[in-house]
C-alpha cells in the first residue's frame, strides 16, 4: 500500500495499523537510541570550559602558539568551526602528565627503590 494512490477500505485497516505499529517501533528505537547518545556527550555541571585566552594564562604563551599546539595534536581540545575550547579537567591531566620531578620527587622515587631491593 506504501506509495498507493488506493482508496483505503476498511479491510485494509488491520494491515496498514500494523504497518505504521511497527513503523512507530522503529522510529521509538531510533529515538531512544539518539537520546541515550545526547545523554552521554551533554555536559555535566561540573564541567568547566576554558577558552584559548585561559589557556594562554595557563602557558604563558601567545594565542598563535596555543592554536599551532591546537593544530598539530598536541594538546587536547574541541573546534567548533572557528572555535577552539577546552576541558578544564582534560587540560590539567595532559598539563601535569609532563611534570618533570623535582630534586625532592626523584631523591624520593631513589630512596623507595633502595628500599624495594632490600
């Protein structure tokens, strides 16, 4: 009946109910589906946005150093268009995981491997 100029009869009510039932159905799941992903990429309230100026403050380098590290990868960030943003959280986890340690932190890290030996 899909695309069918026919008059409908009361005879064909069963079917074409049915056919829209399971086309509801399918377009239920599709919703569902949609929506469990809306869900998943809508952020928290927790979550803080930083800018590229915040993150120049941050480094203490220029806007075009920031979106040439934007550019080539290396430093974790979402475009919009034009728009460069980050996570607070994601930026401080990729800016702590190149701490270089301290006379304190390696003499520390020493002292526990001595120990570990004995």
């Amino acid at each position: 009946m899909k695309g069918s100029n026919k008059k409908v009869t009361f005879e064909d009510m069963p079917e074409l109910v049915s056919s829209l039932l399971t086309e509801v159905k399918t377009l239920q799941g599709k919703v569902d589906s949609v929506s469990n992903l809306v869900k998943t990429i809508t952020p928290k309230d927790d979550v803080k946005i930083l800018t590229v100026d915040d993150v120049c403050r941050w480094l203490g380098k220029s806007k075009s150093s920031v979106y040439k590290m934007t550019s080539r990868g290396e430093i974790p960030c979402y475009k919009q268009g034009r728009i460069v943003t980050f996570i607070e959280s994601e930026f401080i986890g990729w800016l702590t995981a190149y701490k270089k340690g301290s006379c304190m932190d390696v003499m520390g890290r020493a002292e526990e491997y001595i120990q570990r030996m004995h």
